[in-house]
C-alpha cells in the first residue's frame, strides 16, 4: 500500500501534536507535543483528566497557597503534570507556555519559567525535555535570550512577521512558532476574499520568508509552523524544520495518499539573495511591529485569547472546587 502523506510528511519534517489530549498523541505518536492555556483548558475538561486536576488542586493546598493564589498555582501544576503525562508518551520535548498575562514584563516571564522548570524537575523530568513557551514580544524574547543564556530551552510563540523572527534569532533562542492559520484568517478578513492557492497563502508565505532569511544567514533556531487551517496549508510547508498539527488534520493526513515533496529546502541559499545582517533593537522592533498592522494585532489578539483561556480555566476550577463559596462565606 502506498504510504500515506503523514507518513512521508515526518520522513521530511519533525511532526509536533498540537494538543493536550493525551490520547490523541498516543494515537499519532509524534516526537513532540505542543501545549497553549486554550489547549490545557480543553483538556481539563475532558473526564479522563479529573485525577490529574484533583491532584495538582490537593498539592497546591498542600503547599500552603489559598483563593486566588490556590487557583493560580493549581493551573501551573496541572500544565506541568499534562506536560509529564505527554511526556510518558512522546520521545522528544514538550512545549509549555508561561501564563500570556506576563507577556509584557521581562523578570515575571522569567521567574515563571523557572518555577514551571522546578515543578517538572520534582517530577523527574529533565530540563532537555522542556520548552518554555513565550510570546513574542520585546520583552518576551529578551526574557527567552536571558534564559538561553542560562541554558533554559524556549520556543517563542504568536509569531507573526519577520521582524519577531529577527528578534528571535539575535537572542539565540532553541525555536520558533510562526502562525500559518492565523495569517491566512486575517488577510481573508481584510482582503475579503473566500480563499488563496497555496503559493499565495499569506501565512505560508510568512513562514517561508523567515525560513529563506534563517537558511540564508545560517541562524540556529528551528523553525516550527503552527497555528494551520488545512492539510495543503501543512503539506505546502513540508521540509520545515517541524510542524506542530492539530489532531484533526493528523488523522486527516494518515488518512491522504497524495505524493508529498519538500517545499523548503535546506540547501537552497543564492549568494544573490543574501541581505546583510543587522540586529534588530527595540526601537526598530517596536517600529516594525506597529507599521505591521497584521502582525501587531495579531500578537496582542493572541496574548489575549490565551488570558482569557486562563481565566476560563481558573472559573472551572474555581466551580469544580468550591473556592467562590469558600471566599464568600
């Protein structure tokens, strides 16, 4: 029988699970999973994760914490005891995201990141394993650049144009999470058009930019896409660095027997082409950034969905568990 597109996809790409469902990764068996605060609410309110809540609610009481701060930490241990149950499963990393209401405050992202980083290490896990997720703003990368320097492993996520991949790689960070999805979703608002073909797909395009400009200048961080609408948006990336895909379109990909071939080639380099390479500074990022009208209201359009993701979890917890009732009496 011939191979499906899956298949041939991970004989070219690193396959990354975008989800918290553990029995969805067990299905796929990719080499890394991918988590956000939308996933791990999704996944808290499947059954199957009840002990997993009640246990990470019981140690936060443990530790000491109350009300608010009881909630919050009950969150925080429950992304890391999902992340410990993904990695039972998977062979690489798993990516775990700082809480987004940090995004714009350099020294909380970082103490988060450590504090995640302890958790998972009470639990056996090693630091290797681990990427801590951040959004890519200003203060968001240069808290990644502080800890890769500190050998802490990020992935850099709610990336949106060329000037965050920049900033990105001048900070040496391990990855990258460019957003194809949420690229093609709105320029189809703003151009109001119904669809793009493939070599025209903006949030393809966008990945295969920063790609061509990483390859070409030799920078070290992977690339990973994300955020995809289809299986063509997935397969018209092949020969990406990796591609984290919801299950989804996983199973419709293992389902496909189209022929798949590389899109991006890790060869491909036109002395022609090369660009001389600056660093970008804040000034200019923020510059850049706001003359990117797409970019910029997508990176804060993001930041606040993945809050609002929290705080619905912290009011399912806060249900599940009584606290409001505690509080008020």
């Amino acid at each position: 029988m011939k191979e499906t597109a899956l298949d041939q996809l991970k004989a070219l790409t690193t396959i990354v699970a975008d989800t918290g469902d553990l029995a969805a990764i067990e299905q796929f068996r990719p080499l890394d999973a991918t988590t956000n605060p939308s996933l791990i609410t999704a996944a808290a309110s499947l059954p199957e994760n009840k002990e997993l809540i009640e246990s990470a609610y019981a140690q936060a009481y443990a530790e000491g914490y109350e009300n608010d701060l009881l909630i919050e930490r009950t969150i925080d241990i429950l992304t890391v005891k999902l992340g410990v149950e993904i990695l039972k499963i998977v062979e690489g990393r798993v990516s775990t995201e700082v809480d987004a209401a940090l995004s714009y405050d350099t020294s909380e992202t970082v103490a988060k990141a450590k504090e995640l980083l302890a958790l998972y290490d009470s639990y056996g896990i090693e630091q290797d394993r681990i990427l801590i997720k951040i959004a890519s703003t200003w203060h968001g990368i240069q808290a990644a650049k502080i800890l890769e320097a500190e050998g802490i492993h990020c992935n850099l996520t709610l990336l949106f144009g060329l000037h965050q991949a920049k900033a990105c790689a001048d900070a040496k960070v391990t990855l990258i999470s460019p957003f194809v999805g949420r690229i093609l979703d709105w320029y189809k608002k703003a151009e109001q058009v119904d669809s793009y073909t493939i070599d025209q797909d903006p949030g393809v395009l966008s990945v295969k930019q920063i790609y061509d400009f990483y390859k070409q200048h030799d920078v070290k961080t992977e690339i990973m896409g994300a955020s995809f609408r289809s299986v063509e948006q997935v397969l018209g990336l092949a020969g990406c660095d990796l591609l984290t895909v919801s299950p989804h379109l996983l199973a419709e990909l293992s389902q496909d027997h189209r022929e798949v071939s590389a899109q991006l080639l890790k060869s491909d380099k036109d002395p022609q082409a090369i660009t001389e390479y600056k660093a970008i500074d804040a000034a200019q990022f923020k510059e850049e950034l706001e003359h990117d009208l797409m970019a910029f209201q997508l990176l804060q359009g993001g930041i606040d969905g993945f809050i609002k993701a929290r705080q619905q979890l912290n009011h399912l917890l806060r249900q599940s568990f009584g606290i409001d009732a505690e509080i008020e009496a």
